[in-house]
C-alpha cells in the first residue's frame, strides 16, 4: 500500500515538504521491517522481500494485461555544459574517488587514478582502512571513510546490497551494520574537503568519482556544486534487457520488458526503506540539505540523469538500446601487479610438476564453514581427475588435511597467476575484478555464487560459453563441482574465452573510462577565464576598476561587473596585484542538482513511477500502447523516453491527475524547477524591461528575480573573450543554483563554507609560490583584457535572458538550445 504518515518520515511521499518531526536516531534498534516493501492497487500487487538466503524475490501480480514496452525512442540527454569538441582539454583537478566493498571492487579504481593521475590531476581514493597500504603503494593519496570490509562482506553474503535478511534483524546485525553505513556515509563527506590527517596537507574536491554504494556520493556532490561521476562493476541503471542482478523474480504475469524493468524500482524501493534515513539524517545536519521522501528518495541518480562509466566489457554485457548517450561501457579497469611479483620456490616446483592445476579461490568472501568447503573442493578436483591452487582468502579455506594434488596458496596477484596458461581453469566467487582478469586471460571461468552481482556474472560468462551454470554456494557439492570443472577444461569452454579474451583486450578499458569521465564534466562552466588550464573555484562578480584609458569606452556602463571564473592561482595573482579582493570572491559551483525537477506523466517519469502508477486506477497500459500503436509519433514518451529517469513513485501519477485539473499557473514555491518552456511564451513588455532594469541596478547583477514569465532567481556565467573580437563566438552558460545559498546557509554549512574557502586561497598562495613571473604576467594581462570586454558580456547575458523569456531557451555553450527548465535551478 502507499506510504502514509505512520510509516518513517523518510517513506513519506512528502517528506521534502514537511517539518521533520522531532529528531530521530537512525541507529537505534526499530520496528521497521527493512526486509519487506508491500504495495498493492487497483492495477499491481506486489512484494519485493529479502528472503533466508539473502536474494531478493519480487513477485508482480498485474490485474490487467500489459504489452511489452516499445522499443525506446527517447532523445539523448542534453548534459550541461559538457565540451563536446575540446573535451580533451581538461583542466588539472582534485579528484575524490569513493569506494565501498571488497579488494575486487577497490582496486579498479586504483587503476583509474593511477592513469588521471599521469594526466596531472591530485588524486584521493577514500575507502576502507583496510587498504591504505594497497593505495598508497600505487602512488594514490589514501582517506578512510570507515567502515571493515570483512565485517561487510560477511553480512552481504546473507543480505544483498546492505538489505537485512531475516537473519540479521532478529540477531542485533542490523543495528551494527546502519551504524557502519552511517560511518561510511560521513567519512565519504570528510573526504571531499578535509586535509589529510597524517601529513596534514589540504584538500577539496573538484570532481566525485563513486561506486553506488557509498550511498553518499550525489548528496556530496549537491553541497559542493561539483560533477559527479558514478561507475560501477555491474549494471545499476533501469533497462528493459535483463532485470536488477541483485533481484529474482519469482513471478510476474507481465512481459519481460516489463518485468525487468520494474525490477530496479523494487530494488531501490527496498534499498530506500533500509538507508533512506540514514541518508536523511545526513543530507539535513551534515549539508543543510533538504530531506528527501519516497516520491524522490528511490532513484534520485536516475532522476537527476547523473552520467555513468561501467567498468565491464561489452563483450559480455553489451550497451542496451535503453541507456543513453550519459551512459557508457568502457570495459575492463586492469590494474598491473605481475611485475613485480616473484613466486615462492614453492608454487614454483608445484606448476612445473604436472599438468597446469585449477585455480580455485573465494577472494573476499567469508564462507561459513571453510573446512566443509575445503574437503568439497578436493574431493570434487579428486574425482575430476585435475589439481589445483586453492586460495585461502578472508574465508579461511583449508585448515585440514592437504592432500597432494592441491597447493594451497597466499596471496598472489591473478594477472600474473592467470597468464601464460599457468592455470587451465578458474572457479572462484564471480568477484567482477576476479570474473575480468580471468577471461582477459582467457581462463574458462566457474562462478560459485554468494552475493550481489555474482550469481549475474555468472550467468553472463555461462551464456558466452565461457564455462557452466553458476552454482549458488548453498547447492554446491561434490558432484556439481566435479562436472563444472569437467566442462570448463573442455576444448569448447576453452575456444569461447580465449575469444572473449581477444575482445576484452580491444576494449582498453581504463583509457575510455577515463575519455568518459572528461566528455562528462561541465567543462565549459569548470576552466578558468584567464588561463583555461586550470580548474575555476572562485566566481568574481566584484566591481570592475577603471583606468582613465577606458572611461569613454565604458561610458554608458555605469556599474561593471567583472563576472569572471577564476582559478586559484589567478584570483591571488590578482589581489596580490591589488586588482582585486578576495574577500569579494564567492566559491564557484560549477555543477548543480535540480532537488524538484517534475516528470510528465507516470510512463516517462521512470521505473518508480511506473511501478506506483500500476497500483492506481490510472492506466499505464494505455500509455504504452499508444507507444506502440503510434511508435513515430512525437508524443511526451517518444520525446522525453520510457527511461528519461527513475523519478518517483508518486510524482508522474500527481502531475498527470493535476494536468486535468489545473492550470499553468501553479504556485512557484510549490514547483520550483518547472520548466517556463512549458508554458506559453509571453510577448515582450513591461515584465522584459522591469527585468533588465534590475540587471543594472541590483547589487549582484548575474542574480536576477524574474517575473511574469520566468518566474525564478537565475545566474548566468558567461565565457570570456579569446582572440579578436571579430573572431569571437560568445555564447551564454547558464548554471542553476540551488544547493549553494541552502548550504551556506545552515550554521554547519557556513562553517564548512567558510573552511573551503581559507582551503582554496591556500591553494593560491602555494600555486602563486611555485609559478614563475611569465605567469602572473600572462594572467594580469589577461585579466586586463578581459575588463574591457564586460560590457559585451553583460550584453550578452541580457541577450540571453531575453531569448529565454521570448521562446523558452538559452544558448547552451557549444550545444544544441535547452529549456529554461534545463539550464537554470532555482533559489529557493
């Protein structure tokens, strides 16, 4: 059923505009039954439950027949300020990568910051303590977020994700795992501005890299005003082609298209109900931020369209149709350990000594009972005739007695292990960082199933013929394991991965992991006016002096407005120039999040939508078959997309009953990122002049109240000039503005405001100190050009808010127009 208000405040459709009620602790012992989300209706009944063996089983029961979902017709998503020609050019930047989870799902991130770092950036990989020695040793810089992986990874093995089973909410485990997430969720924040605690050297992000389930990396990201790139070792995003890998459907009575859809949206809702007030708790006293409800909570990435980089191979998962253009397969993250590695005399004697052995190893995993496992594997390898390398890892194989056709070993880097046919098959958790190494070798690969997306990539490699069936651990046996190492030393299962092997290394994986991350980034609204090389942190709207020499030029602009980006090292180039002052300066944002964006209707509104709308009277069928009835027909669906993102489970259903209902004229507090593109343009008037007069005579002129027809507070930074003036193609960046003002707001915000900023003057010293004179020359020269070209840039801001006002849309950089509702956020 829907949520009401007697259920927690984060499950409430209207948390977001509600007083939170009396402070609550998230981490005490509750009531709540996280393992179990109920929604029934007019149109759907449905159960999404975490079940004893720690999967997720949804049954949909549908009281009508639905089609299957069109083939998707939606349009790209416009990103902004994205630099689709000169992409390349990106400047140096402090990068945070945050990551939760194993060794397996650490260290492909250590590969990709090791390349961004040779493209010059700083680097900071924050994750477990576990790890220190492994960043560091990789030349990364090291912030623990909390948390022990070990702990973490034994929980997950009974509770996908961090969803409890029923297990861990009647022994007390639930309550010590939110207390670590909450851990993790505030160390993740730490690490986007706090100085290293050892060396003490200072930091603040430029740009969040995360795996999803660090849980906090969009909220970080929303505070700051930075770019947020999630990637991840398995498919997270909604899709048609093959249901969430953490979910089993159990029954569903619609199509599969359907069903795999919807299947993501009963996996968010489920994760929601665990962490949504963790999340909560943190979002309102960490980052002064609003809280959000179940009408957002649940696929707030998706919604929010916040660009994805998936480390696997299109080999085995192949881009479906459905993701689009802000969504990429990059393949494979290697990171290279063999050489260096030196084997012991040992394992040297062993691998000569006969055939190339098996390799069997759990990695991370914590088995239950590890001597029980250890004889099943050796009697299985007995019996197939085989030996084997059996890896101890966190599960503690061994501990009875060896025989001599198994060689028990520590830890020895796969990449060097399972080259040069060193081993002739593997059979391990189905880790996704095990799974790559194995088949970029070219290993036929058993996959032994415990958690999360094990048992998918398992599936994966099994329908490429590169080895068996999974075997969930709880069905292994002799006899199973037995036949699955029979087949995967096959010449069949062979031939397949030594094709997928020949792909995977097409792939080249952490270079176009790292193209994706630069084609993705605001690049347009991060460079910094005077010297594009640098990243901008400060945005100048301070008062312009002027020389004698430019009085007549300048005459008929009574007040200028420098209405630069600056970089650290120009802003203190210039107030150590007396040009400017830094205390004038405000902390640029290059990147915001629209909290309140609407949704059209319940189709195009995503798979939380969706899925709410089938438990109500209105008709999703017919939405969908008017889909497929007119498939080129311009209509909201074929224009916005089926997937244009996970919005919510209540929004598109409200907006489609209030279409018929009301008019335009909604009250704007109440719709503070409607689009004025929806509405019917207004011709220019008294409404123009009164807001070009406030252009000129406000106390910040690039912060504007809008009325009649635009009814918000934007800012607008333009570009500067580059090359003659003859030459020059100016074109408006608009950003929204909605986190700032919210987050300076509170008084944690301000104090954390106010340390960012001695941060970056910091940085503009220690940048000043190192330059030589050529530089600050070059930047002072610069900025004196630049003085006398404001007057055109105001021009064209006025331009700009002119053209937006008459049709609805704004130049956007190089890219094609955008709505009004696209290009700008709201001051609320």
């Amino acid at each position: 059923m829907a949520a009401t208000n007697d259920e927690p405040f984060h499950m409430q459709d209207n948390a977001a505009n509600r007083t939170r009620p009396s402070p609550e602790d998230p981490l005490e012992p509750t009531t709540v039954n996280y393992a179990e989300y109920v929604s029934q209706g007019k149109g759907l009944d449905s159960v999404a439950s975490v079940s004893p063996d720690g999967r997720i089983s949804l049954l949909f029961d549908f009281k009508d027949k639905l089609p299957e979902l069109p083939k998707i017709q939606s349009r790209n998503t416009e990103e902004f300020a994205v630099d689709t020609k000169e992409w390349r050019e990106c400047p140096n930047m402090n990068i945070v990568i945050m990551v939760v989870g194993s060794r397996g799902d650490v260290q492909p991130y250590v590969a990709l910051g090791q390349q961004l770092l040779k493209d010059g950036h700083r680097v900071r990989i924050a994750t477990h303590e576990t790890f220190r020695t492994f960043v560091n040793d990789a030349g990364l810089e090291f912030y623990n977020i909390g948390g022990n992986p070990q702990d973490l990874m034994s929980y997950m093995v009974k509770n996908p994700g961090l969803m409890p089973g029923f297990e861990s909410l009647t022994n007390g485990d639930i309550v010590k795992k939110r207390k670590m997430l909450s851990e993790m969720i505030n160390g993740c924040w730490d690490s986007c501005h706090s100085p290293c605690p050892i060396t003490g050297r200072s930091f603040i992000a430029d740009a969040i890299i995360s795996n999803p389930p660090t849980f906090a990396h969009v909220h970080c990201a929303e505070a700051l005003g930075i770019p947020l790139l999630l990637s991840f070792t398995m498919p997270w995003t909604p899709t048609t082609a093959f249901p969430h890998p953490l979910v089993n459907i159990t029954n569903s009575n619609a199509g599969f298209s359907v069903t795999n859809y919807l299947s993501y949206a009963a996996a968010d809702l489920l994760t929601w109900k665990g962490v949504g007030d963790i999340i909560n708790t943190f979002r309102t006293s960490k980052l002064g931020l609003s809280p959000l409800g179940i009408r957002v909570g649940p696929g707030y990435v998706d919604r929010l369209k916040i660009p994805w980089t998936y480390c696997m191979s299109p080999a085995l998962v192949p881009k479906p149709d459905d993701w689009k253009n802000h969504i990429d397969i990059s393949g494979f993250y290697f990171l290279d350990l063999a050489t260096n590695y030196r084997p012991s005399p040992e394992l040297t004697a062993f691998l000569s000594d006969g055939e190339a052995p098996v390799y069997i190893g759990f990695g991370s995993v914590v088995v239950n009972n590890p001597a029980a496992m250890s004889k099943t594997i050796f009697e299985a390898t007995k019996q197939a005739g085989v030996r084997a390398l059996v890896s101890s890892g966190w599960g503690g194989l061994g501990g009875v007695f060896v025989p001599p056709h198994i060689f028990m070993l520590g830890n020895v880097p796969h990449d060097w292990l399972f080259d040069k046919e060193r081993v002739s098959a593997v059979v391990h958790h189905g880790g996704a960082g095990t799974t790559a190494i194995g088949l970029a070798k070219g290993r036929p690969t058993v996959v032994v199933p415990f958690f999360g997306d094990q048992g998918f990539w398992g599936s994966m490699i099994y329908k490429a013929g590169a080895g068996p069936k999974p075997i969930p651990h709880k069905e292994l046996n002799v006899q199973k394991l037995r036949d699955a190492i029979t087949f995967a030393t096959s010449s069949a299962a062979k031939e397949a991965a030594k094709g997928l092997a020949q792909r995977i290394y097409e792939d080249n994986g952490v270079r176009k992991g790292l193209e994706s991350f630069y084609m993705h980034l605001p690049l347009l609204n991060m460079r910094c006016d005077l010297d594009p090389s640098r990243v901008a942190v400060w945005w100048s709207d301070e008062q312009a002096s002027i020389s004698p020499s430019m009085t007549n030029l300048l005459s008929s602009y009574p007040v200028i407005y420098q209405c630069l980006k600056l970089s650290a090292f120009a802003a203190q180039t210039l107030a150590d120039a007396k040009l400017i002052s830094l205390q004038t300066l405000k902390l640029h944002r290059s990147k915001e999040y629209k909290f309140r964006k609407k949704v059209a209707d319940p189709l195009t509104g995503g798979a939380n939508a969706m899925f709410w709308t089938l438990t109500n009277p209105i008709k999703l069928g017919n939405f969908i078959q008017e889909a497929v009835i007119q498939p080129d027909t311009p209509s909201l669906a074929a224009q916005h997309g089926i997937l244009d993102g996970v919005a919510s489970v209540h929004e598109g259903l409200r907006r489609h009953s209030k279409d018929q209902e009301q008019t335009a004229t909604t009250d704007a507090p109440q719709n503070t990122s409607r689009s004025v593109a929806k509405e019917p343009p207004k011709s220019p008037g008294s409404d123009s002049k009164s807001l070009f007069g406030t252009l000129k005579n406000c106390q910040h002129p690039f912060l504007i109240l809008a009325s009649g027809n635009i009814p918000h507070r934007v800012v607008v930074h333009l570009p500067v000039m580059h090359g003659s003036k003859s030459q020059t193609s100016l074109s408006s960046v608009i950003i929204p503005v909605q986190g700032s003002w919210n987050f300076a707001s509170s008084a944690t915000g301000k104090t954390q405001y106010q340390q960012q900023r001695l941060t970056r003057i910091v940085e503009g010293r220690k940048a000043v100190k190192a330059s030589t004179e050529d530089q600050r020359a070059m930047i002072i020269g610069r900025f004196k050009e630049e003085i006398c070209d404001t007057p055109i840039r105001q021009k064209l801001y006025r331009e700009a808010v002119e053209r937006a006002a008459s049709n609805g849309s704004v130049d956007f950089g190089s890219n094609n127009p955008q709505s009004l509702g696209q290009g700008m956020g709201v001051f609320r």
